[in-house]
C-alpha cells in the first residue's frame, strides 16, 4: 500500500457532471476534481492523509483523505512504499 510524503499536490474526484443508470446502478461521467497539497500524514493509519485544499471555497479548506476509498491522484511530490512486517 502506497501513503503519500507532505508536500504532496493531490488531486481527488469530488463529484461528477453527469450520472447514467443502468439495471446494476449508476455510473459518473465527466469528474470534477478538487486539489490540495498534503500536509500531514497519520502516525497511526498512514492511508489518512490531511490535506489543505486550495479551491474548496464553501466546504472549507482543510479536509482529510482516505488513501483506500478517496479516488486520489498524486500530481507531483514523493512516495514512498510501506513497509510490511
């Protein structure tokens, strides 16, 4: 499992435009993105990540991510590999 370094710009899918129905459920089309640069990682669960967001404006700007459920890009910084014991 990857975890990201701080200083990492992110970028995760917020929402989408569009949504299309199928017999076995919805699909999103066309995501809008939100980005932020991670500044820190959790000591206990290095898969939560806090990010400061610079273009949420009515949700705030301080959000916290889950490397596992959040659909997380990584546009630029360092990564590192767990180490698994």
């Amino acid at each position: 499992m990857r975890a990201l370094k701080q200083g990492a710009l992110v970028r995760w899918i917020e929402d989408y435009s569009i949504y299309a129905a199928y017999d076995d459920g919805l699909i999103g089309y066309d995501p809008t993105y939100r980005h932020g640069i991670v500044i820190d990682v959790s000591a206990v669960d290095t898969n939560k990540v806090a990010v400061y967001c610079y273009d949420c404006k009515e949700e705030g700007h301080w959000i916290i991510l889950d490397l596992v459920l959040d659909e997380l890009d990584i546009l630029s910084g360092e990564t590192y590999e767990k180490e698994i014991r």
